[in-house]
C-alpha cells in the first residue's frame, strides 16, 4: 500500500494530468528511480536511489558502472513512480534532460544514499529539461 500523497484526486480509472510542481512534488516524496539511456547496444534501465536537488536530481554512482561510464554529458530519462495494485491507483512522472558526472564532494550530506554497499565517489546530475507526468484514481 503507497503512502505517497494522492495528487488529483480522480474516478478509478481515469488519468489525470499533473502540473510541473505536482511532479516534482511526488518526486521529492521517493527514494528511487529509474535512470534510461541509450546504451552501446540497446536501451538500458537501471532503479537507482536519488535526491532532488532544485531542478536537477542527483544520484551517486561508480566510474566503472554502465551510468558512470555512458551516462556522462548524454540524454536521459528518469522515472519515478508510486503504485497501490489493490486499490488501482498511483501516479508516475517522466523527466528527461542531460546527465553530467561529477566527481563527489568528501562531504555527501544531501547527496543521494545508495542502497548498495561501497564506495560512490561519482555523482551524476541530471538537468531536466522537460517533466510530465500522471495519476490514477482517486
């Protein structure tokens, strides 16, 4: 059962549009996303942790990762999603934008904290140039 805030209220099955600070309102609200890119070879997706950080979300990640190595001064996309199956409602938001590596400050509060184990001394940073998104329900 989601604990996200229910952004528009609606009728079960009808989308509704959100605003931009909707959007990053729910965003905000989240601890992981998916960052797409065009890889070497095909599409590629991976769930990552993240922060928002004005305009721009900000994950951390290692030089020798598939995102550090291909994901630099490139287009992206990132989703973030909220999903309650029982009651058949929830809301996802796209953004798409540039992503640009960064080496990581010694300090990282208010960066994003990794799931994972080990060092993450690369962040990228992702400029969003567009955001949409929708929900479901009510």
């Amino acid at each position: 059962m989601s604990t996200t805030p229910d952004p528009a209220p609606g009728p079960t099955g009808r989308l509704n549009e959100l605003t931009p600070a909707q959007c990053w309102e729910l965003v905000s609200s989240q601890p992981v996303g998916r960052l797409a890119w065009q890889g070497p070879h095909a599409p590629t997706v991976v769930p990552v942790n993240f922060t928002v950080d004005g305009q721009s979300i900000r994950i951390r990640t290692t030089a020798y990762s598939e995102a550090g190595q291909q994901c630099d001064d490139s287009p992206v996309a990132f989703q973030v999603d909220s999903i309650d199956v029982e009651g058949k409602r929830g809301w996802s938001v796209l953004m798409r934008g540039h992503a640009h590596a960064e080496w990581a400050p010694t300090d990282t509060a208010g960066t994003p904290q990794p799931w994972v184990t080990g060092p993450r001394t690369l962040h990228l940073r992702v400029d969003v140039e567009e955001i949409s998104g929708r929900s479901l329900g009510g």
